[in-house]
C-alpha cells in the first residue's frame, strides 16, 4: 500500500511547486523549456507509425515470462506478463517519448544510449533523431524480441542480458555518450551506479535523463544525490522523469517545471 501511496504523495508536491516558462529565470532553461513546448506542438503530427506500433502492442495479448532484473512493477506483480499490459504499464505516455526525442536531438546524438528497452516505443522515438548508434539494453528475453518487430529502427543495436556486464563493455567500445535514457533498475543503488558509469563518458554537450524519478522513495532518493552531483550543474524536474545538463559555463539550478 505504501508503495502505491508514495506516487500519488510525491505528484502533489510536485504539483505546487512546478512552475511555467514566465517563472523561469535562467536564459537557457527558459529557451529549452520554450524548445520542448515548441517541439511537441509541432510533432503532433508526426511519428505516427510509433503510435501505430504501441497500439498494436496495446492490443497485443500474447503472455511473456519477463525477467525483472529490477524493482519490479507496482502494477504487475507476476513474472507472466501480458505484452498488452507491459505496453500500459512500463512504457512511457507519448510526451514522454517526445520529451526524451527532445533531449536527444540536443546533442550532437552521435551515441546514445536507452537503458531498459522494454517493448521498444522509446526506441524508436529515440532512434529518428540518433545521428550515429544507438544501443538499447534489455533484461527480459522476451522483451528484447518483442521489441525488434517490425518496423524495426534503424541504426539501433539490441543488446541482451544483465546491465551489470553489457553496460561497462559497451562503455569501453565508446569514447563518449551524448544522450542517455536512464529507464531500467528502479532501484537506488542501480541507478546512482549508473550514473556513476556513465559520467566518465558524459562531456558538456552531454544530455543524461532518468525515468520515474518519484517512482519509489529509492529512486527519489537516487534523483536527489544525483542531481547534487558537482558534474550536474542544471536539473530539470518533469515529475515523470528528471533531465540533467553538464555544462561548466551556465550556473548550477534546479528547476521544477510544468509539463
């Protein structure tokens, strides 16, 4: 009960406290924040064959054994899943994706890195504006199949198996990451663990956003030192997901933001 209370708790602070563009005091948050407004006006329209992707998915009812590597999920608690469900449940609403296409188109995206496919909506939201590769990492098996369906992205490399191994070896074939989506182990340690992975990678053009940050009070946890991180100089804080800047030359702020 806890668990599903904590959500609903961490929604109404966020819910007093957001504030819109005309509250914004930093030139650059204020031209980023106007950017994504701008950019999900102007998609809507657009990417329709994901959205036609996801609701096939949606409609999809074949049953999966799904290993969670994980938190697990408030909403499904059996390792016997329906895709259906996944889809609902673990994949993130359409301005989400939206969002985090956003973010990565400003980089330079020559290297991107998803980590937690899932059934693969956000990857190919991702994968239209990946400039060079794409890597997506999944636990489940399952998953991972079910998310090279066709229309199958391109530029977009599937990678199986525990984050723990994958993750480091693909770091070490990089020199740099551009943009990250954070979207797997919702648990504190893994999380901050992956930061802490990815920050030897991440340069100043760099763009790093984490999933469900309210989520649980350990991924709340992991947002905040986070974001407290000397490499973090901006936070942005979306309620469904945090967004993080690590640029020297603007001053460190954190922002709480309307979407």
């Amino acid at each position: 009960m806890k668990r599903h209370f904590f959500p609903l708790l961490s929604y109404l602070r966020y819910w007093l406290v957001k504030e819109d563009q005309y509250a914004i005091q930093s030139p650059f948050v204020f031209d980023v924040y106007n950017g994504l407004l701008g950019h999900i006006q102007q998609s809507k329209e657009k990417d329709l064959d994901i959205e036609e992707f996801r609701k096939k998915l949606l409609s999809c009812d074949e049953i999966c054994e799904i290993e969670d590597f994980g938190a697990g999920s408030i909403k499904l608690r059996k390792s016997k899943r329906k895709i259906s469900s996944v889809t609902k449940y673990s994949t993130s609403p359409r301005k989400f994706s939206q969002l985090y296409q956003f973010f990565c188109l400003k980089t330079q995206a020559n290297v991107v890195f998803e980590l937690g496919t899932c059934v693969g909506v956000n990857t190919r939201y991702l994968s239209k504006s990946t400039k060079g590769n794409l890597y997506t990492f999944e636990g489940s098996q399952a998953l991972w199949q079910k998310s090279q369906e066709n229309p199958k992205p391109e530029n977009t490399h599937f990678v199986l198996g525990d984050l723990k191994n994958s993750l480091p070896y693909l770091l070490e074939k990089n020199q740099t990451v551009d943009f990250a989506l954070l979207d797997a182990n919702h648990t504190y340690q893994a999380t901050f663990d992956y930061f802490e992975l990815l920050l030897p990678k991440i340069r100043e053009t760099s763009i790093i956003a984490i999933a469900d940050i309210h989520w649980s009070k350990e991924m709340n946890r992991a947002w905040e030192k986070i974001k407290a991180h000397p490499e973090v100089v901006i936070s942005l804080d979306f309620y469904e997901c945090g967004i993080l800047f690590f640029d020297k030359t603007l001053t460190k702020s954190h922002y709480i933001l309307h979407y």
